[in-house]
C-alpha cells in the first residue's frame, strides 16, 4: 500500500463521473520509471520544461566530463546522480505541473494503485453539490 495524492479540477457544478474520469492520482515517494527512463517519462507525462532540462543536463555532463577527460566512469556515476535525482523529484514535478494546469490537490489517499486510490478517495468523500444548492440528504455534522 502507498500513499497517493489525488488531483481533480474544483469546480463545484461537474458532476462526480466528470471528476473521476478528470482525476490524477500521483504516488508519493521515488519514481522508478522517472529514475529508468527520466527524459521519457517527462515526455510521457508531458513535462516539456523538464524533459529539455533533462536533457540539457545529460548533454552538458557528456560534454563537461569528454572536455575534461575524466572518462567512462566519472560520466556514469554523474548520470547515475541525475536520474537519482529525478527519481526523486519526479512525482513533485509531476504534482506541480498539475496544479499549474488547474488541478487541485484534493488529499491523500493509501492504495494499492493510482485507479484505487481515485475510486477510494471518490467513493469515501461525499460527492460535491452543485454550485449555490445546498444539500437537503446530507446530515448536518455536530
């Protein structure tokens, strides 16, 4: 079980499939497929900004370490450290990029998977009412 947490749109007229079906769950903690493939998983999640500086950097570290002359080892041990560095801050990029596209950190979740983690958050949180109406079901808390 991880720990997830859960992005949707805030807006208080869409319905709960609307919210379910617009949901990001991004896990908290190190991102092995960040850490494997970092300059493709950016791209996977379109992380354009990332993905160049990804980039940039692997370039600059080949190009830094061939000028110095430092060799092979030097150059996988330096991209060794940048992809741990993406592995672990990987899902914080991720979790800020969706709040810049205007998803809203809803709260967390533990599950098993990102899927269950949405259908659990979705399925214990009451579903938001519409704008203006208040909810005549709902009983009041004390």
């Amino acid at each position: 079980m991880r720990f997830y947490t859960i992005h949707a749109p805030r807006r208080p007229w869409a319905s709960t499939e609307t919210s379910i079906e617009e949901a990001r769950a991004v896990k908290d903690g190190f991102s092995w497929p960040a850490f494997v493939f970092s300059f493709i998983w950016a791209l996977w999640h379109r992380l354009w900004l990332v993905a160049a500086a990804i980039f940039v950097a692997e370039f600059a570290i080949g190009l830094l370490v061939g000028l110095i002359g430092l060799g092979a080892v030097a150059n996988g041990v330096l991209s060794l450290g940048t992809a741990l560095i993406v592995g672990w801050l990987a899902n914080d990029l991720r979790r800020d990029h969706l709040e810049r596209i205007g998803l809203t950190d809803l709260g967390v979740v533990i599950a098993g998977n990102g899927e269950d983690a949405i259908e659990r958050y979705f399925t214990e949180n009451t579903p938001r009412e519409p704008f203006g109406v208040p909810s005549t079901t709902r009983r009041p808390q004390l």
